[in-house]
C-alpha cells in the first residue's frame, strides 16, 4: 500500500500487542501518539498505558524516537537515540488511510536473540474481526507467535485522562505528568511495554524504557 506518513501523525488505540518477553496480558488502555519534532526526518513515539491489576489505573507514559533514514521508504525507521547498542529497526507493515495501521520492531543485539514488537492501532477503541483478522495473518512470516499476539482492553480508560489535542509544545508537561497533568505516575516494579526481555525471565525495577 501507499504509505502516508502524514496520517500516522497523532493519536492511535493499541488493540492488540505483542511482544518477545510477554506471555500473559499485563496491559490496558495503550495509546501511542505520533510527532514529527523537526524536518520530517525524525518521528516520535509517546505511548500511555495501564497496568490490568493497577486498580487506580494509573496512566504511565514512555517515548522514543525514531530517524526516517531513506524518505523514499517512509515506513521504515531506525533508532535515534545513541545509547543503544545493536541495530533497532522498525516498520510499518501496513496502514488504511488514518483507520488502521499495523507496526512491527525488530531488535537485534550481538549474542542476543532477536527481539520482537508489533502493535496493530486503530483511530478508534475496538477494530473489526475481519481487519484484525488479516493483519494477524501478516505477521507468522515474522516469526511473531500468534499466540502471545495479545488484545488491548480500551474500556473503562476514562477517556479524560488522555490528552486528546497533543501537539509538540505541551510535550514536556505532557511527558512529566503522565496525563493529566494533574497526575503524576507512581514508579511501579513491573516491565514496562516495548523493552526487550526474554521471555520467562525475571523482571527488574527499571524505568528506561526502548523498543
């Protein structure tokens, strides 16, 4: 398909996610909110979400930032940010004009097992059977275990909590509250969404947050 990049610009619904180190539901309410800061040569992700035994539903928030590094194949993205080791890419496998698009993250460290991330997002909470359907059936030539490809519960997220006109100045405030601003995110002892773990492994008390 054509790929605007434009369209992906602003707030999506996770419906369903998956990643290397999950093999349970431990998330609700995901949002990921595209920007492109500067030339159109870097996207940016923040993404919110709860914790499903969170009974405050607390929304916490993470970012990350990606470079576009051929505008030529604008669903194709590395990793901005220096301090990871290893080769961090990431793709946009398919996108339906502002409805509905399907993300897909491989990282891949010396030694290490690939790491794999997918998220299919939709403009609105839910997506219908037959769209999910077919971009799960993308993603087995992957290697991306079905599985453990996981729904996003959106219901009950309180809608007021989310910023719904997100724009790049508000991105500090809106980066230090965790939305709202009036609520600040307690730190909590659980994997945070998009960090590379394996699965089965134990998990650590660690606020970075990378894809």
């Amino acid at each position: 398909r054509n790929f605007d990049i434009n369209g992906l610009i602003g707030s999506w619904y996770v419906v369903q996610y998956y990643a290397t180190s999950e093999e349970e539901v431990i998330y609700r309410c995901m949002r990921a909110i595209f920007t492109m800061p500067n030339d159109g040569m870097e996207i940016e992700m923040n993404i919110t979400y709860s914790f499903i035994d969170d009974p405050n539903n607390e929304m916490l928030v993470g970012n990350i930032t990606w470079t576009i590094p051929d505008l030529t194949q604008p669903a194709h993205w590395i990793h901005a940010e220096d301090p990871y080791e290893g080769v961090y890419n990431t793709y946009i496998l398919d996108y339906d004009n502002n409805d509905w698009s399907l993300l897909l993250h491989c990282a891949e460290k010396p030694k290490s097992p690939r790491y794999l991330t997918s998220l299919i997002m939709s403009k609105s909470p839910s997506l219908a059977d037959n769209v999910i359907n077919f971009l799960r059936d993308k993603l087995p030539k992957y290697d991306i275990t079905l599985e453990y490809m996981f729904p996003m519960a959106q219901n009950t997220c309180e809608e007021a909590k989310y910023v719904s006109s997100y724009d790049y100045e508000n991105k500090k405030k809106y980066l230090q509250t965790s939305s709202p601003p009036s609520k600040i995110s307690k730190p909590r002892k659980h994997r945070r969404p998009l960090r590379r773990r394996g699965r089965g492994s134990k998990t650590k008390n660690d606020s970075n947050m990378s894809l």
